[in-house]
C-alpha cells in the first residue's frame, strides 16, 4: 500500500518561498512507472496540477503549469524516498491546500493528507 | 488547455436514488485519458473511476462511468449515505492534468 506523508509550515510570508516534502512509503521515488506530482486546492481555483518529476531510462524529468514555472520547482531526493515542492515569491493567492500525489500517467492513484499554506504577513 | 465543466453544480438526492453526474470537455479527450475522483470534507480526492469506464480498485461497483470524445458521465446506481461528496472528473494531456470544478451531491 502505498503511503505519502507530507510535511512543511502552514504559513508563509509574502514574497518568500513555500516549501513542502512528500515522504514515500510502499513505492519508490525512482519507480520506472510511477510519476510523483503536487497538486493544490483552493476555492477561487479548485483543483490545479501544479508539476511533476518522474524518472525514466536513467534520467529526471520534470514538467511545470506554466502558470508557475517561473517560480516553481521539484525535487526527488532518492536517499530519503521523498520529492519536494519549492515555490518561490508567493502571494496571498498561493494560498491554498497543497497535495503531494502519485500518478500512473492519466490518472492520479494515492494521494497525501494535504497541507493548508497560507500566505500571510 | 482542455477545459471540464461539469453538471449539474449541485445535485440534491435522497438515499437508493440514482445519480447522473456529467462532464463536458472543451475538445475531444482520449477516453483512457479520463478520470473520476471524490472528496468528502477535509480529505483528499479519492480515485474512483479511471480511463472512462474502469473502476479503482475497492469502488463499489454501484459506480460506472461512461461516455467518449468530450462527453462523459459519472453513474451512481443507488446512493449510499456515504456516497454524497463533491465528485470531480479530471482529464490528462501531457504533461498536465485538468480537472473539473466539481459536482457536490447533497441529501434531499
């Protein structure tokens, strides 16, 4: 049974940077099939895919929404089976609950607990 | 980007009642490319129905979804007391995942 854990603050400054840890248990961060996704919800967005990392014939990929990649980046860390989620120059309207999640390409199987970010000064 | 609206915005039913949510997509979307999520308060989605038709593992087969090209339905036979939720259909084209703003059923 797979199991994703996350972690990271609760609240965040405006113009500083979120950052969250998903921690992996019953699959592996470097699964040839798996992609390893964040997702966040808010009531003035609902549900957005915000990126992925996944790996495949040796090497990281990593795709972004592109109404973040100037500001957004993830990380797999395969000594700790974990991924993370960087987002930089937040606003108030980054504010939301933030999903780490595993995806098998077209659909999205496990999902963590969530974590509720505000951003706020 | 392919945009999901779904139908009705809220669909208010009685217990044993059949449900019929749809999902409509601004262009044609591969139908393994389709799926179907709920969310009760305070969880995360829960994957319910994926390429279209084929139920998660552990869904009670009172779930089935249907439908090809943009017009998809998500068919609950006979509502359980633990059935209402806000329901989501999310479509994948690479490299992203869209979903839908969500059908809340409600008791009647």
């Amino acid at each position: 049974q797979v199991q994703l854990q996350q972690s990271g603050p609760g609240l965040v400054k405006p113009s500083q940077t979120l950052s969250l840890t998903c921690a992996i248990s019953g699959d592996s961060v470097s699964s040839s099939s798996a992609v390893w996704t964040w997702i966040r919800q808010s009531p003035s967005r609902g549900l957005e895919w915000l990126g992925r990392t996944y790996y495949r014939s040796n090497k990281w990929y990593y795709d972004y929404a592109v109404a973040v990649k100037s500001r957004i980046t993830i990380k797999p860390d395969t000594s700790e089976n974990q991924f993370s989620l960087q987002l930089n120059s937040v606003t108030p309207e980054d504010s939301a609950v933030y999903y780490c999640a595993r995806a098998t390409v077209a659909d999205i199987d496990y999902w963590g607990q969530g974590t509720l970010v505000t951003v706020s000064s | 980007e392919i945009v999901l609206t779904q139908s009705p915005g809220t669909l208010s039913l009685s217990p044993g009642e059949r449900a019929t949510l749809s999902c409509r997509a601004s262009q044609s979307v591969s139908s393994s490319s389709l799926a179907w999520y709920q969310q009760k308060p305070g969880q995360a989605p829960r994957l319910l129905i994926y390429g279209a038709s084929s139920r998660a593992t552990g869904i009670p087969d009172r779930f089935s979804g249907s439908g090809s090209g943009t017009d998809f339905t998500l068919t609950i036979s006979r509502l359980e007391p633990e059935d209402f939720a806000v329901y989501y259909c999310q479509q994948y084209g690479a490299p992203l995942y869209t979903f839908g703003q969500g059908t809340k059923l409600e008791i009647k």
